[in-house]
C-alpha cells in the first residue's frame, strides 16, 4: 500500500512512521525542516529558552542553599539563542535519521491535492512532481493568528515565529495574549530583563486552566515584576519611530518597544486544495474527520491542527497513529480525548487533564474535589519548591474525570493522572498505590485519599 503525508510535524511525521513499520510504502512532502512548528517554532524552542531562564533564576538563588556565587552573573542572548537553535538542528536530524531507517520518501515542496489519489509537489527549483497514492494523510498544521488591528509587519509587531529568531532582547514588549505562547514567552524574556506587559481579554490569565492553578501563575508573575492585564482587549494598535502603543477596550493605553501577537493559530490549508477537490470543511476553515480521522472522502486522513480537536503537538501525533493505522490496517482505532494532557511549562510549571471545576458546573455534573499542596512534601521543602499544588476531580462513584496540577515538575506529574483519566481509575485506586517516598508524587496520593476526607500531611 502507498499512503502519501502532506506535511512533516509531530502528526505527519508519526504518521509516516508509523504507517511504515505497519508495511506501507510512504512519501512524505514538507516545504520546510521537518518537525513543523513544535520542533522549529514551538514547543522545542521555547523549552529550550525556559530552560535558560531555569538555570539563571538557580543561580540567582544559590545562597538559599548554601553556595556563594562571585562575580556578574548575566545572560548573553546571543548564545542563548544558538544554543536554542543547536537543540533544534539536532532533532530535525533525529527525525531525517528516522525517516531513513523506516525507508520513509522525503519530498521537500508544497504538496497540492489533485485528486483523492493524487498529490502535486512543487518543489523549490519551480519543477512539479506527482506522486500517486491508495491513502493521503494531511498534517499541514496551522499558523499564528495576526488580525489588521494589530498593524503586524514582522519587525515592532511580530509573532511566535518571529520572537523565537529575535537577533537581539528588547527592551520591552507588550504581549497580547495571556495563553501558553503568552505566558511562556513572557516569563522568559521578563527574566531576561525585558519589561513585560500581558494583556488578556479573559479574567484570568491561561483561561482554558483551573481558576486556582491561574491565580498561582499570576502571583508568580506578580513576584517576577511582569505587568498583567486580564479582562482587557486590546482596541487598537499604533505603531511609532519609538515602538508601540496599544490603546485598550477599557480607554487606557500601554506603550512598549515591540509587541507579541499571541492570540491563538489557525489551521494551515494554503495551497492544499483540499476544498476543491471536495473535502468537507468546517465554518472555521477545519476539515471535518470522523472517529478513524478519516474525511467525507474515503481514503484521505486528515490530523493535528486543520482538525477540530486540541491544537497540540500530542493531540497531533496521536491522530497521526491512529490515522496510520486504520489507513493501512482499518483498524478501527480511535483518540481518548477526554484525557488530553495540557501543559504549560513555566515556573511554576501548570499543568491539566480532563474537565475543570468549571466545566463540571457548566455541564452539571456532581462532583467532588481533593487537593493536596506540595508545601506540605519533604521532597518540595527539601528542593525549595512548595509552591503548588494537586487538585483531583471525581464523578459521583469516585471516577477521576478532571485534574490539575501546578509547581515544580507539575508537567511530568500529570502523566499519572492523565492514565488515571484515561483508564476510568478511582480515587481510592489511585490513593491505594503506594508511591516512593519523598517525592513530589506523593501529593497526588494525598489529593486521592483528600477525596474521601482522609488526607494525612507527610514530613
């Protein structure tokens, strides 16, 4: 069997992969590095950066544990942006040597669909290539959403592609958008020595996280000297010789250096073709999939961010599996949605699975609540980490539906409870496994038993 991949991200590229080792023979096509905008102008990236900003703030708190530093300490952007791009450079290598070793076909072009079976790459030197396909995947992601009010020329007014290639630190940035990219980007260059001004229309700051995990990100920010606006839209944006002044919803105006559009992605079907040909499409420009991830044209896949579902790179790259896998064996498999970790890697780290507090009320449905604050671990006294905390929500027969977790190492944490989610545990299931003492995870034992109003604080 032949099945082309339009498109080489954390979906498209587990898809080729993956349809590989189930025997296919597969092309994949990418105009750019392959790993998309997770490895090259995202997730990767920016963990680098935070990174970074991680171990300058341990130094900066070294003599809390009894080390002296002498001397200035201070970042040097510059490096800090190579050594951004060297952890990127090596993992496109990673996957070009994996693709190699599946004996997966690397097309760097423009993929276009012609028909159901048939895709036109136009390559960079202005040749056309046409490969024939049994089965299409389309995985072309998205790109950032810049609307004219913002006045974006890629320079003062950018967006999370540009200020991942920045030449230089400015002095300060306004950033519209308290989401992920938002939240992330600002803490780093903030402790950088950018002046930072947030400004997000919702009330709070990471408006899909618990209310609580939020206010703890906030007061972190609060601390960090970062500026945040909630329940603020911005109206209008002027751009001078000098910088930026955004003039708010609310009539007062921030003024700044530059400016970060951070506000959300669209999906990405330039060129594809894919209406054309008859692929159904929704009111915001997604194509429509059914539970294979297969579209209303039998044979074409469609994954990741031109989808309706979690623009994440997990999200991507486990529809990419389950695309794979019932193109080549129709297999039948499906994505447990309902335990999509979420996971924003500041400090302190937050971090979701399943439904919040809010969702719970919004749909009714009963529920109980056990919590559980790292302050009181041996492990996080011990790390100088206490700040945070593990929330654990239960249904009416103590099946966790919900979870949120927020402090040191909170993204790594919430892999038990996302299985916790996606297996239907208990409370009490989870609450009887034992688990190692000290360590952080301990809390997520104690947030179980708090459920059922048996907490027992450990030293």
């Amino acid at each position: 069997m032949r099945i082309t991949v339009i498109g080489a991200g954390p979906g498209g590229y587990e898809a080729a992969i993956m349809a590989a080792k189930l025997g296919a023979e597969v092309t994949i096509i990418e105009k750019n590095s392959p790993g998309g905008t997770c490895l090259n102008r995202g997730c990767i990236p920016t963990k680098a950066l935070l990174a970074t900003s991680d171990a300058l703030e341990t130094i900066h708190n070294a003599k809390a544990f009894g080390i002296n530093v002498e001397g200035t300490v201070a970042p040097d952007f510059k490096a800090i942006m190579e050594r951004k791009a060297k952890v990127v450079s090596g993992l496109v290598k990673g996957i070009e040597y994996l693709f190699n070793a599946n004996n997966v076909t690397m097309i760097k072009g423009t993929g276009t669909l012609v028909d159901k079976n048939t895709v036109a790459v136009s390559k960079d030197d202005g040749t056309t290539v046409t490969i024939k396909a049994d089965k299409i995947i389309l995985a072309t992601g998205s790109v950032p959403i810049v609307p004219a009010l913002f006045q974006f020329d890629g320079k003062k007014v950018i967006s999370s592609d540009e200020v991942l290639e920045l030449q230089a630190l400015p002095k300060s940035m306004i950033i519209a958008g308290g989401g992920v990219i938002g939240c992330e980007i600002g803490q780093f260059l903030s402790r950088m020595g950018t002046q930072i001004t947030i400004v997000e229309m919702a009330d709070q700051i990471l408006p899909l996280e618990d209310a609580e995990t939020a206010k703890q990100l906030a007061r972190q920010f609060k601390k960090d000297k970062l500026k945040v606006l909630t329940g603020n839209g911005i109206a209008s944006v002027e751009v001078t010789e000098t910088g930026i002044q955004a003039n708010l919803t609310n009539g007062k105006s921030v003024e700044a250096e530059s400016m970060l559009v951070a506000i959300g992605r669209r999906s990405y079907l330039d060129n594809l073709n894919a209406r054309s040909i008859g692929v159904a499409v929704d009111e915001r420009g997604r194509i429509n999939v059914n539970h294979k991830m297969e579209t209303n044209i039998p044979g074409i896949y469609a994954i990741g961010d031109i989808v309706a579902t979690p623009l994440l790179a997990h999200v991507a790259a486990k529809e990419g599996i389950v695309a794979a896998y019932n193109a080549v064996k129709d297999a039948g498999k499906t994505v447990a949605y309902q335990a999509v970790p979420r996971c924003v890697y500041t400090e302190p780290e937050v971090a979701g699975v399943g439904l919040t507090e809010l969702e719970c009320v919004a749909q009714g449905i009963a529920y109980k609540v056990g919590q559980f604050d790292f302050r009181a671990l041996g492990k996080a006294q011990a790390m100088s980490k206490i700040q945070g905390f593990v929330k654990i929500i239960v249904d009416s027969k103590d099946v966790i539906i919900g979870a949120a977790v927020v402090g040191a190492h909170a993204t790594d944490l919430l892999a038990e409870l996302s299985l916790a989610v996606h297996l239907g545990l208990t409370a009490e299931q989870i609450g009887d496994c034992i688990h190692a003492h000290p360590t952080l995870s301990e809390a997520i034992m104690e947030a179980a038993h708090d459920v059922h109003g048996v907490c027992v604080h450990k030293a």
